[in-house]
C-alpha cells in the first residue's frame, strides 16, 4: 500500500537561524486511527534538494519524534520532508 502524503501541518510560517526544529510523524488509517510501523525512514532536504538530514529508525509507539538544528547560515526556501514506513506484512506508507 503506498501512499502519497502531500499534507504537514504546521503552525509556524517561518523559522529563526540557527534553530532547533522539532516535529512528529502520525501514520493513520483510513479512519483516522494510529497505526504503528515496524521500521521508519525520513529525509530531509533543503530548498536547493540536498539531503540535510537522513534516519532509520524503529518506532517504539504510533507517534515517533524527530528534531533539526538548523545551521546558522540555512537555506532560505520551501524544505521538504520525505518518509518511507514500512510493517512486516509489505504494507508501505510514503
């Protein structure tokens, strides 16, 4: 099952240099209800598509946490998160 996710909420419009950015990552079904997954993937890449930051990970809960420092001198521009899911029975989340 692959999924396109097109939607981050976010309540911040733009971020301060130098800053340590925090996030989580929720997968759901179709009713809205967590699911947990087995092995996470995320990238993060700046406006210019270099990959600022890469990590694999087990999720120990439905709800899985990241952090970014921001460099001091970053990328003014739209940055894009990537993340790949995946469940030992094949089921994949992108």
């Amino acid at each position: 099952m692959k999924h396109n996710l097109k939607t981050i909420l976010n309540d911040i419009k733009s971020f301060i240099m130098d800053e340590n950015l925090k996030g989580r990552f929720i997968f759901t079904d179709i009713n809205l209800k967590p699911i947990s997954m087995d092995s996470l993937k995320y990238t993060i890449y700046s406006p210019s598509n270099n990959k600022m930051q890469q990590k694999s990970i087990i999720p120990q809960s439905t709800v899985v946490h990241f952090h970014f420092q921001l460099d001091k001198y970053a990328e003014q521009g739209e940055w894009k998160i990537e993340v790949e899911a995946t469940n030992q029975d094949g089921t994949k989340e992108e």
